[in-house]
C-alpha cells in the first residue's frame, strides 16, 4: 500500500499560504487533511452554543467543499487527539505528518505526546511556525534573553525586517524589503498532490455536543479605508475604525504573513497591533507561567477583596458606570469589545472592585471571539499593573474621564 502523509489543521484553517501545508504538499506523498475537535478543549467550554466552535464548523464544511473540487476531502474527527491519532496510524499508511505550531502549554504537551507516539511507530512529525511573523527566540536582546518590554522589541522586530533605517523605508522601497524577509508558501498552488478520496463523514455540530449561535461573526476582509485611518479612528468605540479581525488571526483563516506586508504600507500603528501579538506569543513560549502568575513576582501576593456579587455585577454590565456597563454588553451580546473599552473594563475590575486579574482573564476567555491566550493574559496583566511592559501599578483608568475623551456623544453607551 502506498505510503501517505498527513497536515492536521489546528489554528491555520485556510489552503492558501499555509506553510505546514506547504510543507506537506511537496513532501512528494499524497496529503490527508485532518481536523480533530479536541475533546480536552471543548469539555472546558461552558456554552453549548459558543459562537467560536460554530465558525470552526462552518469554515471546516468550507474548507471541505473546496477540497472536493479536486476530488480531496477533509477528515474531520471528534475525541481526544491521542486516541484519534492511533485511530488514523490503524486505517492509514502515514509515513509523515505535517503541521503548525501551537505555543499555547495544552497545545505544546499535546504535540509532545504526539510526536513521541508517531516517532514509535516510525512516523515522522514536522511543525512549522506560521501563526506569527517572529517565534519564540527569534527576536533576542542582544545577550541573547528575550526582550520583556514591547517598544525595544518592537523596533528591533521592524530593523529585522527593514533594516536599521526602516523608519526612512517607506512606499515600495519598504514592500520589497518586507516581501522579500517576510515569505509567502503557496500551497495554493499543490493541492494536487491531496490524496483523492469520496467525501468523508462531516460530523454535525450537535453530535460534538454544540448548537449554532446567533452571535454574527466578522468578516475576514476589511474595507482598506479602515486600516489606512487606523491611528486616527481606533480609540472612538462609535467609529467603525477597527477590523475586526482577531477571530480570524485566532483561527487562521487569513494569513498573518499577507496582512503584516499591508499593515506596513497602510499604518504604522495597525503594523504596531500585529507586532502586540508577536510580543505576546513570544512572551508565553519563554514564560508559560503566565498562565498563572504574574509576570512580576512582586505582585504574586497582592490581598484582592474578590467580592462575588461585584464580579457578577460586573459580568452582567450592571455596576451603575455606563462605559463599563456598555463594553460589558457589547462583549455579552456580541462576542466583541472595543480595545479602548477592554483597557477601562479590566482596569476597573482590578482597580475599583479590586478582583483578582485572572477572574476577568477568564470571563474574557469564556466570552472573545477573538480569544487568544497570550494576548489574553497579556492584555489583563497590563491592565492589572502586574505584567510585562505594564501600566504602572498604580495607574488607574478614570471611566469618568474616559468617557469624554473618546465618547462625546456617548453614541456607543447608549447602543
């Protein structure tokens, strides 16, 4: 029998400029791609309806669809990833299996005790970094230790793709510095190298334990406008100023690589945006105890007063300060909040109420679209003075204050 490899999808649903796929396609086998829905992490979910389960769904039935315009198809499956891969190592002659990485602690366990599985039965596992531009080390002071302040690596992040003059690259000078530091894997152009097969089973959303949300994602195009005018519109929440597009950077239906290239054209501080997210991630590769400290251990013995029903009243949007209350309703209702509004919601929460930062970390992880858990925690450590690069600790978002300054016309309060 004729010996296959596979490209599990995880955080980079898409075909196009996939560079695990990439990979995958040119490896000179015929590629089965494989989606699992992970039981571990879809147990930790407290809504049967969550919106985020429901967009993988619909993108996988897409992505399906695709697929079997070349005669492919995609295999989707439902349990726990180690008892799904001896399942698959069963019914198919794998020689190799392609993917990308997962900084998050689960993901990076997982794929260890994948890997180790694989590599006793002779499969071969390779992983390739796509969710970022820079990973982990990549991006080093130069002694070589990860830099914890965001505005040195940021400049450093920029001289690595520009040079030490990027400030002065700008136009088309800066787009061909860029494309050609910044690679583009055209998977698009192998998918005949996909193993062709009949449609496979599509399992329902009902049958791994989820329903449809009436929650509407964001599209994954954004009027150019938008991002041209990022700096100027961003902190207005009544604008419509920002794009929207965490869930899909989360998900990996669009491509960090493409929009990094049109950041860099477009707007600075959009670029400085996507750059956040490359710090972050970095942040969580070099010191996975983030997840549950702060990052200062100065601050690991703080007295929070945890009060339960004012963290309830704060859940709800029913603490009586309308901006808090209005970001808190927007998140409820919509899955979304505006930057600005994130900042001055957990800002109350841990400076006002006095609740532990890590209680609103995982409300907001509950309730995101565009969830991600290194710009999560990174975000709510900052907020909470305790992080890195962070707020001083005693630096205290006023809502009273806020609210004029960004919302004149409280349009956004009354909505």
């Amino acid at each position: 029998m004729q010996k296959i490899a596979v490209f599990w999808f995880r955080r980079d649903l898409r075909l196009e400029d996939n560079a695990g796929l990439y990979h995958a396609l040119k490896n000179g086998r015929q590629v089965l791609p494989v989606f699992i829905f992970d039981k571990n992490i879809l147990d930790e979910l407290e809504d049967e309806a969550d919106a985020r389960v429901g967009f993988i769904h619909q993108t996988l039935w897409e992505l399906r669809e695709k697929l079997q315009t070349f005669g492919a198809s995609l295999k989707v499956l439902h349990g726990s990833p180690p008892e799904i891969w001896k399942q698959l190592v069963e019914n198919y002659p794998i020689e190799a299996v392609y993917t990308n990485h997962d900084y998050e602690p689960y993901a990076v366990r997982r794929d260890v005790a994948v890997q180790q599985f694989l590599q006793q039965r002779g499969i071969s596992f390779h992983t390739f970094k796509d969710h970022v531009i820079f990973e982990k080390k990549e991006i080093c002071k130069p002694d070589g230790s990860p830099y914890v302040v965001f505005t040195p690596y940021s400049r450093k992040w920029k001289e690595t793709l520009l040079g030490e003059n990027f400030a002065e690259n700008g136009g088309k000078s800066a787009e061909k510095q860029m494309s050609e530091n910044i690679p583009h894997y055209p998977s698009e152009d192998h998918f005949e190298a996909f193993l062709k097969t009949d449609p496979f089973e599509f399992p329902s959303l009902e049958q791994i334990g989820f329903k449809k949300s009436t929650i509407a994602i964001p599209p994954k195009t954004v009027a150019q406008g938008i991002i041209r005018n990022y700096d100027q519109t961003r902190d207005f929440p009544a604008l419509n100023g920002t794009s929207k597009l965490g869930i899909h950077f989360r998900f990996g239906t669009i491509s960090i690589r493409e929009k990094a290239k049109k950041a860099l054209l477009l707007n600075q501080t959009f670029l400085n945006e996507l750059i956040w997210r490359d710090f972050y991630s970095m942040i969580l590769s070099n010191f996975p105890r983030v997840v549950n400290e702060p990052f200062r251990k100065e601050y690991a013995n703080i007295v929070w007063l945890n009060n339960p029903r004012d963290f309830e009243k704060w859940c709800a949007g029913e603490t009586g300060y309308p901006i808090v209350d209005a970001g808190m309703r927007e998140l409820n209702t919509t899955g979304y909040m505006h930057n600005r509004v994130r900042m001055i919601t957990a800002s109350f929460l841990t400076k006002h109420l006095l609740i532990d930062w890590r209680w609103g970390e995982a409300y907001f992880a509950q309730k995101l679209l565009d969830f991600d858990l290194a710009s999560n925690n990174g975000g709510w450590q900052w907020a909470a003075g305790c992080g890195t690069d962070a707020a001083p600790y005693f630096r205290i978002f006023n809502p009273d204050a806020q609210t004029p300054k960004f919302y004149k016309e409280l349009t956004y309060v009354k909505k």
